[in-house]
C-alpha cells in the first residue's frame, strides 16, 4: 500500500504531532510500504523522513506539493533527494516573501533525526509561486520527476477548479482523486475518462495516515524506474 500525500509539521496546517518519526511509525503500524512527505512548496523534513524509513523497511519517495499561481496543487516526485533539492531551490526563487503570522497560519517546524525542532521557517509556505502550471510540470520533468495533479475533485486549490480542464498539452494520464470522489463521479462529471485514478490521504494527522491509499504491483526489488513506468 501507498500514501504519497501527507504532511508534516513543516506544513503549518498539519498538527504538531505530524512529525517525521511519527509518520514513519505510524506508516509501518499500518502496513504502509510506501510513503510521501509532500509539504507546501518546501521540502526540509524529507531527508530525515527518507533516513527513519529506511530503518523501518519502508519507502520514502522525494517530493513535495507545489502551489503554482492559478492556486493549483501539484504533488510533485524525484529519484532523488539531490533532484527534489535542486527543484526545491529553483521555486524557492517564485515564492515571495511573506512574514509568517504564526497566531494566524500556525507554525513550520523543520525536525531533526533526534526528533527535536532544528529550525523554524519564517515566511509562509502556504501561498502561490510565481510560477505557472506549465512551467512548474516543465521544471519537475526536467529533473527526471512526476507531477500528479492534487485532489483534482475539490472546488478549490485543484486543477479543475482553477482551469476547468487537464490541459492535454500537459501529457497527464494520472491524478489523484480525494477518497470520497468515485472513478464514475470523476468520469462522468468532471471528464476525466481515460485519466487513471490514486487515491492518497492528504494526511495533516496521524489518524488520517493511510485513510486512502493506493497499491502498486512492483518487483522484487520496486525501484524509481518501475514506480515512474506505472505513473507516466
């Protein structure tokens, strides 16, 4: 099983709990081999979450969501922590720079592998890049990543909400759906027919984890290229 859509406590909406050692225990109590730390447009609590994952048998997968300027929410995959890094980076250059109101947005905790708080953001991640949604799947693709349109069902922060259609220029074939959006629901009145469908928790709580999931028939060994060939 797969949950490629959770938050952690560098998402100021997540609860304070969200932490990567949390996740990760919680992920293997629930027989979830795959997991995906995908905050808002940052992605400092990865490479702890990568490192406890490991320890506990399961899969870390690179990424974050990115928030482009129409308000889409893109989740946002990498081979590697040094391609989610440098991707990292690159959008950090579109995202202006807003004092964060911590009584208002609530707090961005980056976490060390101890557990403890190593560091706190100071601007809000919770906002638009400067980017558009072409230029962030080109960027993403470019650094040999996946791009999945977030909760593409939901009346706001999805693609379909904020352009009304999947660009076909875009070369999607697959998109999340959230857990109460039915493949028929998603064809017949969002016309997605011929799109495939993921279902992931978009967990901002521990109990949340592996709410929705997705199984992914691999190998023996599963590997990023056989993961990218199921989802391109």
């Amino acid at each position: 099983m797969a949950d490629l859509h959770i938050h952690s406590v560098l998402s100021p909406c997540a609860d304070r709990d969200m932490l990567p050692q949390c996740i990760v225990l919680e992920a293997w109590e629930k027989n979830i081999g795959l997991i995906a730390v995908t905050d808002h447009n940052a992605c400092n609590n990865v490479e702890v979450t990568v490192t406890l994952g490991e320890k506990f048998g399961i899969w870390v997968i690179p990424g974050l969501e990115v928030e482009t300027r129409e308000e889409v929410h893109l989740l946002s995959f990498f081979p590697s922590l040094s391609q989610l890094y440098d991707f990292n980076q690159e959008i950090e250059k579109f995202l202006p720079f807003i004092p964060l109101q911590e009584e208002v947005w609530g707090e961005e905790w980056i976490i060390s592998e101890e557990g403890e708080i190593k560091e706190k953001k100071r601007n809000l991640l919770v906002h638009p890049l400067d980017l558009s949604v072409e230029q962030v799947v080109d960027r993403v693709r470019n650094r040999g990543g996946i791009v999945i349109p977030a909760h593409v069902d939901r009346r706001s922060y999805s693609i379909i909400s904020q352009l009304g259609f999947i660009p076909p220029d875009l070369e999607i074939k697959v998109v999340e759906l959230s857990s109460h959006c039915s493949p028929e629901i998603a064809v017949n009145e969002l016309g997605l027919e011929g799109f495939r469908f993921l279902r992931f928790s978009d967990a901002h709580s521990l109990s949340q984890i592996g709410s929705a999931t997705t199984s992914f028939m691999f190998s023996s060994f599963p590997s990023w290229g056989e993961f990218k060939q199921i989802l391109t």
